[in-house]
C-alpha cells in the first residue's frame, strides 16, 4: 500500500509505536547484549501494531530487528497473515542493506525509519550500513533511491519537516526524548559488546 500522506497524527502514531511497542522489546533486548534496531508492522487501515520485533544477533546474526520481525510475521499461518500490500511497515533505523533486501523480498511497498544511517553510524556508532553499501554497491551515503519499483521509503524527520511550525515542535521533542531513550541503551550496548560473538559489532 502506498504511506499515508503525511501529518500530525500519522507522524504520532508512528511515534507511539516506536515508543510503546517497539522501545521495550529492545530494552530488554540490550540487557542480553544486543543491538538497538527494532521494527514494527502497523496495519495500513488504523495503524494499529500488528507484530513488533527488536535485534536478536546474539542468537544469529542474522536477526537484525527487521529481519528478526519478517521471521516472525512469516511463521504465522497464511490465511491469519495481513498481506504485506495492507502493512506500514516501521523501522526505527534507516535499513541497512540486508534488511532493505529482505523487505523488497518479502513484497513490502514502503517502509518509514526515525533515525538514519548517518545517525547509526554517528550517534549509535554502528557504522556497518554505510560501509557495506560503499564497499559493495559503490552507493555513498544518501545515495541509494529511496522511492524506487520496490517500494517508497520516508525518513520521520523529514515527515516532521513538512509540518506546520506549530504541529512541528511537540513532535520534534517527542523525537529527542527517544534519541535520548536510545542513546542511553546504544551506551549498553557499546559498554557490553565486547563480551558477545557478533561478527559485526
């Protein structure tokens, strides 16, 4: 389904989600020693939470939040299985090319993310999605077309940008008080990651 057209309320919805559904399972999941990347699957008609999921690279590393989500959307039966057409889905990282691969795969159209690859690499020091997409694809930062056949990408920020000023500001604080929720479990992260197997720490 294509992204809803973007406003106030959609853009908070997709905050709430990140913050109540997401947020939690990634807390926990940084106390076992794993990365701060979480996703979700909202449902296109109220955006209700269908399926939350955080980083699980310490059972594979392999299970980064998007993936780790998509395993568990398609372990569920067929006929009870929202159809990707009918799903947003939410990450709350800027995808890194493995995930981008597996949501195209999967038969997503679209897909939103609160922070950025420039903000895994330079706030959360996890630099791996930039590196990969240089070394291998050749693609600087920024430069791979985030509106394509595939699917159609938006980062919240900028969603937040194209809002009147007054509709701006309380959703720009809400984005703060979460980096600063995840800033403090990417310090855990940091402080621990040298006790666990990763290949990509």
């Amino acid at each position: 389904m294509p992204l809803p057209p973007t406003d106030a309320a959609l853009v908070a919805r997709l905050l709430d989600a990140v913050e109540h559904d997401v947020l939690p399972l990634t807390e926990a999941g940084v106390a076992r020693g794993n990365k701060v990347f979480g996703a979700a699957l909202l449902a296109g008609d109220d955006l209700r939470t269908v399926l939350a999921e955080t980083n699980d690279e310490t059972s594979s590393p392999l299970r980064h939040g998007e993936m780790h989500l998509l395993e568990r959307y398609h372990a569920q039966p067929p006929a009870t299985r929202p159809p990707p057409a009918e799903l947003v889905f939410l990450a709350t990282h800027e995808p890194c090319s493995l995930c981008l691969s597996a949501i195209t795969w999967s038969g997503f159209d679209n897909f939103v993310w609160l922070f950025s690859h420039e903000d895994s690499r330079d706030a959360f020091e996890i630099p791996h999605d930039l590196r990969i997409l240089k070394e291998v694809f050749d693609v600087d930062p920024g430069g791979y077309r985030r509106c394509n056949a595939f699917w159609e990408s938006r980062g919240i920020p900028a969603m937040i940008a194209e809002l009147e000023e007054a509709e701006r500001a309380p959703l720009e604080e809400r984005v703060e008080r979460l980096a600063a929720r995840y800033a403090a479990l990417s310090e855990t992260y940091q402080g621990g990651k040298a006790d666990n197997a990763i290949p990509l720490r």
